[in-house]
C-alpha cells in the first residue's frame, strides 16, 4: 500500500511512525522518573540517625520475612552518637519492610523488627527503644 505513495508521502508516514514512537518512549521515560516510589526491584536508600548516647559498631538488616541476618553494613566502620549516615540496601529484592539489629560499643544488642524503609524513608535510633 506504501508503494502507491509518493516519496513525500512515504517520508510523512515514515516520520509520523518515528514521532510517534519517540513520543511513547519518552512518556515512558518521564514516567518513570515522576514516580519514584514505585518498587522495581531497585536498591533501598534511607537515612539511619544514631540519636542515642552510644556508638553503634555493627548494623545488620533482613527481609522481614527471612530468619538469618544479612552481613554487617557497617563493615570496618561505626556510626558515632549524634551522627547519621546514608544507607543502601542492594540486595535486589522488591522489599520495603526489615528487620534491624544494631550492636552498640558497650556490646549490647537491639532488635526492631518490621519496619517498612519505603514508607520512612530514615529511622532514628534513640535512648529511649
């Protein structure tokens, strides 16, 4: 049916098609952009604020519906009292809710559980847990 066109003809279809689809590929893209809350499978990033009056030496996180504890998110390092860090949990799972166990510098242990990162955004550990 093309081949009935004239060479101009074919070009504005041929354009047409090309714009169109650059137009769905770039609302497709803006999209994604304009909606950052939505879970695809992405890293998890949230603010851990270490309000207490003790250091924290280690920091695991877990699923909340996994039983075993991830490795340590600290690593080699600590979260002084009174200072926050910039947390990334990579592990690839569309998960919101873990569970966290901080470890503080007098060896004591806490545990909070079921928490949903996605919806905080940052936690705040505090003297008073």
């Amino acid at each position: 049916m093309l081949s009935n066109r004239s060479a101009s003809q074919k070009r504005r279809v041929f354009l047409g098609a090309y714009v169109k689809h650059l137009f769905v590929g770039g609302v497709a893209a803006a999209l994604l952009l304009a909606l950052p809350g939505v879970a695809l499978a992405e890293d998890l990033e949230f603010v851990l604020t270490n309000s207490s009056s003790y250091a924290v030496k280690a920091f695991f996180t877990s699923p909340a519906d996994i039983d075993t504890w991830e490795e340590d998110v600290f690593g080699e390092n600590y979260l002084p009292a009174g200072n926050y860090v910039s947390i990334t949990i990579g592990d690839g799972r569309e998960q919101c809710v873990y569970d966290m166990k901080f470890i503080l510098e007098d060896d004591s242990e806490f545990i909070e559980k079921g928490i949903d990162l996605c919806e905080l955004g940052e936690y705040t550990l505090s003297n008073a847990q």
